[in-house]
C-alpha cells in the first residue's frame, strides 16, 4: 500500500490542477471574446476612416467648385462655354487651331480637341476664351504678333 503521504499529496494536485483547469478555461474564453472584439472594432475604425476620407475629399471638391462659381461670379456672372461657339469664334476671328490655341493659352491640339468635345477646358482657359470673345481679327492679329515678338 502506497504511503498516505504521497497519495494525499497526489489527491491535492490532481484536484488543484482541475481547479486551475476551470480558471484557465475561463479566462482563455475571455481573451477569444476580446480579441473577436477587438479586430471588429478595429474593422469599424478603418471603415470609419475611410468614410472620413471619401467625406472630406466631396466636401473639398465643393468648396472648391463653390469659390470657382464665386470668382466667375466675381467676374461677371457664370461663363458659359460650347464647342460650337469656340469654333464659330476661331472662325471669325480667321485664326488657325495653333493660332487661337497660343492667344488662349494652349495647344493648337488642345483647341481641337474642345471643338470635337473630347474634352473641356479648365476654367482658367475658358475666362481667357471669353476675354478674346469681344476682340476683332485686327486685334487677335495684332495680339498674335506680339506674342511671337516675345518669345
């Protein structure tokens, strides 16, 4: 017969480690429930900051579209611009592609392309488009050859 000692002994660890067992389990089911929460939150934040970032870019887009509309109010109302009324412009002031794309600050290309409305110009180009609505073909003659002077 073993001594009582030792079987007393092995009795108390036994039902120490099945105490301890319990505990850990507990606590280990705790820590998988954190974590599960955790990276959800953390999946919220990084949603939540793009939604931030998508929020932030529309609202700067139209603060910026507003000062444009301001500053071409500023300027004397809304300028309207049409393929069809650059083209009839470039036609009576008699100017080449190249020509009217120098007095507009641009490309002959550039002009070609707002004709054919594969693109538009931006609104720098098209107030510079307006000021040259109100000039003759003496003036825009005149004008091209003081820019080439220039250069």
């Amino acid at each position: 017969m073993p001594n009582i000692a030792s079987a007393l002994k092995g009795e108390i660890t036994r039902v120490a480690r099945k105490a301890v067992k319990a505990e850990l389990d507990a606590l280990r089911n705790a820590s998988a429930g954190y974590r599960k929460e955790i990276a959800a939150l953390k999946r919220t934040v990084a949603s939540l900051q793009r939604n931030q970032a998508s929020v932030e870019k529309k609202n700067k887009a139209k603060v910026s579209e507003t000062e444009d509309a301001a500053d071409a109010e500023a300027a004397g109302g809304r300028i309207r611009f049409s393929a069809k009324g650059l083209k009839t412009l470039r036609a009576k002031l008699g100017l080449s592609a190249q020509e009217f794309g120098r007095l507009a600050g641009a490309s002959g290309q550039s002009i070609y392309n707002w004709e054919q409305e594969k693109n538009t110009p931006r609104q720098e180009q098209i107030q510079r488009i307006a000021a040259l609505r109100g000039m003759g073909k003496k003036e825009a003659k005149a004008r091209l050859e003081t820019l080439a002077q220039s250069n």
